[in-house]
C-alpha cells in the first residue's frame, strides 16, 4: 500500500516535473554530462542516494538529544551538493529537488533544536522518502525516454535534461511532447495527455509564438486552434488513436514549417548593445 | 486615462499598419537612461535564477551582457520563475543561497522570495533610475506589460466599451479570456486586492456567462480578431504582435482605468546576495540599450524615462493603472480558490 502511494505520489510529482518543464544550467556550474544521458548514469544515482542516506543513518545512530552534531549535518549537505544525483534531479525532476531540500532543513532543524529522538528518526524518514522520490522520477523519466522510439531518442521529453537553447530545439520538444501525448491517450491515460498538451502551449509554443506571428500569422491561428481546440476536443471525444495521431502529425508538419520561419528571422532580431 | 484619445493615439502611432511599426523598432533606442558605456565593467563570479520566457529574448540580454563582460563568471539556471522561486526558498530553509539574483518574468515570484526576507535592499542609485511608479525598496521593475481590452471593432463600437472593468460583468459582450494563464491569474489578483472577494467573485460569475476560455492570450486576441468573440482580455503584446503580421486583422486596443483592467505588471530582479556585481548588473538591465532592446524585440514597456514605448502604446503615463504593491500578486492561493469556486478554473 505504502509501496503504491510512493509510486502514485512520484507519478503526479513527476507528471508536474513534466509540465515545468527543464532548466538549463545550474547554479553551481554546469551539469555534467551525465545529466544529458541521465538513463545511463540511473545505478550512479542509487549509488549517490545509498551513500547519502548511510550518512544520513550515521548521524541518527550516534544522535542523542543535546549532542552536537552540526559538522556531521554540514558534512551531509556538502555531500548532496557535490553528488552527481543533485544535479540530476535539479534538471530532470525538478519539482523534487525543493522537496529534498526541505527534508534536509527539516532534519537540520531537529538536530540543532536538539529534538527527540522519534522526531529526529521522523525526520530522518522524511529526508529518505524524498530522495528515494527523486531517484524514483529519475528512473521513469529513464524509462519514458527509453521507450520513446526514435524521435525521443533525438530530443529528451520536457522536464528532461536538453540543450533548450534556440527555436529550433524548443519546436523540436514541442513536436516530442506531443509524441509523448498521444503515446498517454494510447494508454488511456487521457488527463496525463491533456496536461502535455496545454503545458506544452503554455511553456514552450507561447515563447515562441510571439516572433512567429509576425512571420507567418496564419500558420499561429491553425497552431493554436490545433492546440487549444482541435486536438484536445479529439481526446475528449474519445477518437480512435489513428485520428488523434492524424491530427498530431499535420500539427507536427505545421511546427516543422514553424522551426523553418523562425530560423529565416534569427537574422531580424536586433543587438542588445 | 482618457481611452478614447488613446484609441486615436494607437491608430496615429501605426497600430494599424507594418510601415509604422518598423519606424517605431528605430525609435526603440531612444535617449533614455544610461548607457552601458557609462557603467562599470562587470567582473567577477555571478549567479543569476532566470524566469523562462519571452521567447528566449531575456536569455539573449544575458549573453550579451556575458560577450561584453569578460571579466564575469556568469552562470545561468532557467526555469519557470514560480518554480525558481520555490528553489530560492528551499535552499534558503537548508541554510544555502546559490543564487545571486532572481530575474522573473512576473513581480509575483519577486514576491515569494521577498517576503521571505531573503532579497536585499535595492540601492537607491538603482531605483531612481525607475518612474517614480515603479521604485521599490526589496526589487527593481524591469519591463512592463499592461492589461488591455482587445476587440474587434467590426463587432464593437468604440464608445460601447465602459472604462470600468468591473462594468464588462453587467455587459452583453461575447468575451475571450484565459484563466488557466498566469498573466490573467495576476489580473484577477489586483482585482480581488482592489476591490474585495464578493465583488471579484460576482464579476468572475458575470462574465463566465459569456465567456469562451482560451489556452493562451494570444488565442484570446487571436478570438477576437476573428469574430469568435466581441473583445478579449489580454496583455498589450499580444495585440501588437498580430497586428505586426496581420495589419489588417480585425482588432484594437482599449485600457480600463484606475482599476485591475489596466494593471501594468512587471518582470523584475532582486538582489539576493551582497556586492557590487549583482547590484551593477541590475543597472545593466537598466541601461537604456537594454531597456530599448525589450521594447523593440519584446514590445515589453521601458520603465527608465526617456526610453521609447513600442510601437502602438500610449506613453506610460497617459495609461491610468491602479495604484498597488506588484508584489502582493504573489498571493495567488485565494485567487485560485476563489477561481475555482466560480468554476472558472
């Protein structure tokens, strides 16, 4: 039970890591590459998260209430920023990383406020569940791209790790969400694909959509009725998949069409200085 | 503001045509504000949380701040700036701070963080530089973009539109709008700040009844221009952008006044760690080349005087926005229940 509402909590977590959608470089530097081949590197992960939850076991065993233990925390803390899980999960399952921050102050705060030993042990589990979360998104992220066929495999999904770095590569994760939506309404699972449908509107099509309309306006009115409209009232109506599929390859035509315009007008855009 | 003067403005200044708006993208770089050329050279290591958005153009400001400054280690995380935001609280909680400065598309991220206490003070030598509007003690406004009624004219007669937003609940309107955007959330935000719950809720209430909800804003305006609906709430940029490609197409702009229709929002910075770079690069933003740069490529509105509104704006301060704390858009939660209430949401 407690098995399935950590897969069920890790699903809808992992669901909004896909609706936000990736971050691109990192506070602390680049990621690795590790993060750009993430499925390769899922046992480097659980190596990272086994480790830091040994630790973590470390501190708890040799806590009493009272003791100092604040360099054994700092040394934790230093660890989770260091290992190549952190950076993993920042970028890929981005919606977990402030949930393990929060458990780590959680724990922080226990041991310094100098807790009982059950809280401190609460705490500790906490701090668990959320890493062991983390690497949970990361592995069905692993897994989607996996089965992601050949487009997939040219362009990580939302929320994944990608070098979303011009129009081009946008359009190009637009055109694999919409992949990934239809590959949901085959499952079934008819909200997951909506959501992929209207996030994918939002946060990626609607910063680009600006500069393309003055290119081709036309092309954005079909886009957006497609989007807004077309595509998910075919859901909604419970089409045959080979329709819903129909429709997502003209609207794919239609953004291949868009990445070939917005490419025309990268020389239009003015300096900054 | 007196809209109808505005509505004649708008057509004078080339909302209605391309060979105008391209004279307006010249203007853009207008003698406003300083100059990079008058700042000190950045140097040293920075860290800013960038709000995705603008179609990547804020991350062009970036890079180029990056090509002129050699001396600076400039790292960048993008994300959405909600999502960016939460990381600067949780990683505030767990005793770090890797951000030296939050760049968000929307004052009310700024918000999150700032009432945490986790943004430093903005010097006053940058927020002078601001409209007297915009000067605020945790923050600095970046660029602006205003709430407008976007209608098509062959559908609506100018002088039918009331200047009171609160008025289009009572009206027969055919109206557009899109509620799950976030743009729009912050609309009905001032609107509940300004004039209370009841009065919000009966007005989402009022206008449900004939309203068509969009995915976007640009579908609103889009809606509009077609006919689908009389007019349609959405930001000012919107109804440039389509009316840079499409100069026929079937839509102008009005503004509402002193009240949440002609709210003007705005992306913004804070400083969340000490030293002179962070501050320096927040004058960057500043500066009238970049300044210009939003307006021409982003039509996002300058907040320095003296910096040329894109094309199809009135001058700032001929629009009549409510008075409120832009930070206070961060309290989003009863907005949303109250949304929701509704069956808007």
């Amino acid at each position: 039970m407690l098995e399935r509402a950590t897969r069920l909590i890790i699903s809808l977590l992992f669901a909004a890591a896909l609706a936000i959608g990736p971050v691109q470089a990192h506070a602390h530097g680049e990621a690795g590459e590790h993060v750009k081949r993430f499925e390769e590197h899922i046992g480097d992960y659980e190596q990272d998260v086994d480790h830091l939850i040994s630790q973590l076991g470390a501190i708890v065993k040799g806590y009493a209430p009272g003791q100092d233990v604040s360099e054994e925390v700092k040394a934790l803390l230093h660890e989770w920023e260091e290992v190549r899980y952190h950076a993993a999960v920042e970028t890929v399952a981005t919606p977990l990383y402030a949930p393990i921050w929060q458990a780590i102050s959680g724990f922080k705060d226990a041991v310094r406020e100098g807790a009982p030993e059950p809280t401190v042990r609460r705490r500790q589990q906490a701090l668990e569940a959320a890493l062991w979360q983390g690497l949970g998104a990361l592995k069905l992220a692993a897994s989607q791209r996996a089965a992601g066929g050949e487009r997939q495999g040219k362009q990580p999904a939302a929320g994944q790790a990608e070098a979303e770095t011009g129009p081009e590569a946008t359009l190009e994760a637009i055109i694999d969400d919409l992949d990934r939506a239809v590959a949901a309404y085959q499952d079934g699972n008819l909200e997951k694909a909506r959501t992929l449908i209207s996030e994918t509107y939002l946060h990626r099509f609607e910063g680009l959509e600006g500069r393309l309309i003055e290119k081709d306006p036309e092309l954005v009115v079909g886009l957006e009725e497609a989007f807004n409209a077309r595509l998910p009232q075919l859901m909604e109506q419970g089409a045959p998949v080979a329709e819903v599929r129909e429709q997502v390859a003209a609207m794919q035509s239609e953004l291949e069409e868009a990445e070939s315009l917005l490419l025309e007008t990268q020389g239009d855009k003015g300096q900054v200085f | 503001m007196d809209r109808r003067a505005f509505l004649q403005g708008a057509v004078a200044l080339g909302l209605l045509g391309p060979a105008g708006a391209r004279a307006g993208r010249s203007r853009g770089s207008g003698p406003g504000g300083l100059s990079v050329e008058a700042l000190p050279e950045l140097a040293g290591d920075l860290t800013v949380y960038l709000g995705r958005g603008e179609g990547g153009l804020y991350q062009d400001v970036m890079e180029a701040i990056r090509k002129r400054s050699p001396k600076l280690d400039l790292q960048v995380r993008r994300g959405p700036s909600t999502s960016l935001a939460n990381t600067i609280v949780a990683e505030a909680r767990a005793g770090v701070r890797r951000a030296d400065l939050f760049w968000s598309i929307d004052s009310s991220s700024i918000g999150l963080v700032a009432e945490r206490g986790l943004t430093r003070a903005m010097p006053a030598g940058i927020s002078s530089q601001l409209k007297s509007e915009f000067r605020y003690q945790d923050w600095a406004p970046i660029s602006g973009r205003v709430r407008t009624v976007a209608y098509n004219p062959e559908r609506v007669r100018e002088g039918e539109l009331p200047d009171d937003i609160m008025a289009f609940a009572d009206s027969d309107f055919a109206i557009g709008w899109a509620p799950a955007y976030g743009a729009f959330q912050s609309f009905v935000t001032a609107m509940r700040l300004l004039e209370g719950k009841q009065r919000t809720r009966d007005w989402l209430r009022g206008v449900k009844a004939r309203a068509t909800s969009y995915a976007g804003e640009l579908g609103v305006v889009m809606a509009a221009a077609r006919g689908e609906v009389d007019l349609g709430f959405a930001n000012h940029y919107y109804t440039l952008r389509l009316k840079q490609g499409m100069p026929d197409a079937s839509v102008a702009i009005a503004f509402t006044s002193n009240d949440a229709g002609s709210l003007v929002n705005a992306s913004g910075a804070a400083l969340l760690s000490p030293g002179e770079t962070p501050a320096d690069f927040v004058r960057y933003l500043l500066s009238r080349e970049v300044q210009g740069y939003l307006a021409r490529e982003a039509f996002e509105i300058p907040l320095v005087p003296g910096v040329a509104m894109p094309e199809g704006l009135p001058p700032l301060d001929e629009i009549d926005p409510p008075d409120l704390d832009l930070t206070r858009l961060a309290e989003i939660r009863p907005t949303l229940e109250l949304m929701r209430d509704t069956g808007v949401l």
